[in-house]
C-alpha cells in the first residue's frame, strides 16, 4: 500500500507501520511545534522589560505581524512530514496562512507539545523509574514491572501521536488549501484523462480505417475477382463463394466497429449530422430535430454524441418504445439537448442503465442532466453544457 499520509498510516498492518518512518515523521512535526512557542516565549521576556504598559502591547502585537508569515511558511513545509501530497495554491492563499499562523500561535503549539509530553514522556518515565527512584530498588519486582508496562504503552504511544499529527495534518490543509481548488484539480484532471481517451479513440479508430479495413476491402475484390474465373456450380466455386460473403461480413462488422470507437461524421460535418446518423441506425424510430447554426467546441460535441448515442442505447435495450424524439437547441451559449420516447419508463441509475456514466461524463464539462421517467412511461431526458 502507498501511504501519503499519517491517517492512512494508521491503516497498515502494526507491524509494517512501527517499522515505517511514520511514527518518527509524526513525532518530528509535532516537536517542531517547540519553535512558535519559542518564539511567544522570547517575544513575551523582551516585552516584559519595556516600560510603559502601551509600550509593551504595541511592541507585541507588532512581533506577532511580523513573524506571521514565516510561521505560515513553516506550518506549510512541515506539513510534508505528515501529508506528502502537495497543496494547492489558491488566490487567497496568503489570507488562508495567516489565519493557519494565528491559530499555530495561539493554541495549536502547546497541544502539540502536550500530546507529545503524554503520550511519549509518561512511557518513558516509566521504563526510567529505576533510574528517576533509587528508592525504588528496595521492591524490584514492582519496578521492573512499571518499566515493562512503560515498554508495552510505547505502541499505544505512538498510535496516540501519529493519529494527532495525522489529523492536524487534515486541519492545516483544509485552512491552507481551499476545497474547491482542490476540487477543480480534480476536475482538471479527469478532464485531461477524457481527451485523453478522446485521442486514443480516434488512433484506434484511424488504424482499423486505414489498416484492418482497407486489407478486408482488397481481399474481398479479390475473392469477388476469383468467383468470376470459376463456375458458380463448381465445389471451389461454392466454397469460394462463402469466403467472399464470409469476408463481406466480417467488412460489414468492422465499418460498425470503425463507427462506434469514433464517429468520423461528428469530426466532419458536426453534432446535429451525427445525431442523425447514429438515429438512423437506432432499430427505434427516432425523430431528430437539433438545430444548430455554428460548430461547437470539440469536448462539448463530442460529449453531446456520447450521451445521445447512449441515451437512444439505452431506449433500444430497456424502455420497449416505439418511438424516440432528439431536440437540441443553443441557447445563448449553452447546449440544451431533450431525448423523450414513449416506453414504459422506470428508469433508474441504480439499475446499471448507464446514466450514472452519462452524469460523469457530463461533468467533466460541466454539464447537467435531469430525468423524468415514472413507472408506465414516458421517459424525458434533459441535458444542459455550457459552451463558453
């Protein structure tokens, strides 16, 4: 398992997380906490010596301006002791460390210092007190069996602190880093996954076009050339024959399979042209009525064709209709896409129908999907992409 954090840490087996540097890490960010307190100390002994009582609070609270900003750099660099994942910079992101550094002055330092005076300090104690009770040499016994139980509540020590230093580590982060830039970046990130994949298709759908295709289509003029020279009648012309229907089908196969990796009509001619042509071959009647006067950015065509294709999919498979209706409209600048049929409704993402796949993939453009569809029918999908 690859930890990134402390949390996650605490997941492993015993074994495996005391052998890790977890514990040490966790107990070194804690420690570091030394320093903000450190400083108030210093700052508090230089101001106690100023006269008059005015002068000590404007000396102060100017010490503590000044020492924000590093107290928030170094909240942040630590933060890699516990939190190996990167933080997002956000606009605010100065604001953000300095709230993170007034917080760190005022309270979180001396839990730290605390958690780790408990959890490490009283063990360690313990296994001492031979040393710290030389009285105590007169009941060994008793002794060795304080500093036994010392050693047993070192494990129980070191969960105890990994799991404060983990969940400070989750605090710092969420003061430092705003979720929805955390968010974005996932948003970025799948979106770059889908081009991604975008790109793939196409490669895939270009090879078997230009490759796997046109050997089918030589092979099947030449089979088509050879019946020609043989006797319809012949046993080599009968076998003949069936390779070549054989070779037909399997063209006819792969032009469908061309067709579903990537629509080369979207590419040429537009979202309203392949709504067409992917409805004309729906074994449901469908009725297409997208109006559109200009081309749309790519990631939103090719969005639209993914969800209408498997929109009417989905008609074909599970509703039972008899007839489907296509409408989009751009209005202003979002795409406004309608898929009814007359089926028996009932649809439901919970039933593996796809449409939890349609809402992902309309998120990755910000897009929204809304569907009606009561037991007895009808079924109305409606969905919105913003194009800007």
């Amino acid at each position: 398992m690859n930890t990134r954090t402390a949390l996650e840490a605490l997941s492993l087996r015993p074994s495996a997380f005391l052998r890790s540097s977890w514990p040490w890490r966790s107990l070194a960010y804690l420690a570091g906490s030394a320093l903000p307190g450190a400083f108030l100390g210093l700052v508090a002994m230089a101001v106690s010596l100023l006269e008059p009582v005015p002068a000590r609070v404007i000396a102060g609270l100017a010490a503590l301006i000044a020492v924000l900003s590093p107290v928030a750099g170094f909240e942040r660099w630590r933060l890699r002791l516990v939190d190996a994942v990167p933080v997002s910079e956000t606009p605010d992101g100065r604001w953000r460390g300095i709230g993170l550094a007034v917080t760190s002055l005022l309270a979180l330092w001396w839990i730290d210092l605390m958690m780790v005076g408990l959890t490490v300090g009283g063990p360690v104690l313990l296994i001492l007190s031979p040393v710290v009770q030389p009285m105590a040499v007169e009941a060994p016994f008793q002794t060795l069996a304080v500093s036994v139980g010392g050693v047993l509540l070192l494990p129980v020590a070191v969960y105890t602190f990994t799991a404060w230093a983990g969940a400070r580590g989750v605090m710092v982060r969420s003061l430092l880093a705003s979720r929805n830039t955390e968010l974005d970046e996932v948003v970025r990130s799948r979106a770059r996954l889908v081009d991604a994949f975008e790109m793939e298709r196409r490669r895939i759908e270009r090879d078997l076009h230009d490759g796997a295709q046109q050997r089918l289509v030589a092979l099947s003029m030449k089979l088509g050339l050879v019946r020609l020279d043989l006797p319809p009648d012949s046993p080599a012309g009968e076998r003949l024959a069936q390779a070549h229907e054989e070779a037909m089908r399997a063209l006819t196969e792969l032009r469908e399979l061309v067709r579903g990796v990537h629509a080369q009509v979207l590419t040429d001619r537009g979202l309203a042209a392949a709504v067409r042509d992917v409805a004309g071959r729906s074994p449901v009647a469908v009725e297409v009525d997208v109006s559109l006067d200009d081309r749309l950015p790519t990631a939103v065509e090719v969005a639209a064709f993914y969800v209408v294709s498997e929109a009417l999919a989905n008609v074909a498979k599970h509703s039972r209709a008899s007839r489907a209706v296509v409408r989009g409209r751009l209005t202003g600048r979002t795409l406004l896409l309608e898929i009814r049929d007359d089926g028996e409704g009932g649809a439901d993402p919970s039933k593996g129908t796809g449409l939890t796949g349609l809402a992902d993939r309309l998120a990755v453009v910000d897009g929204r999907m809304s569907l009606s569809s009561p037991a007895g029918g009808p079924t109305s999908m409606r969905v919105e992409i913003p194009c800007a």
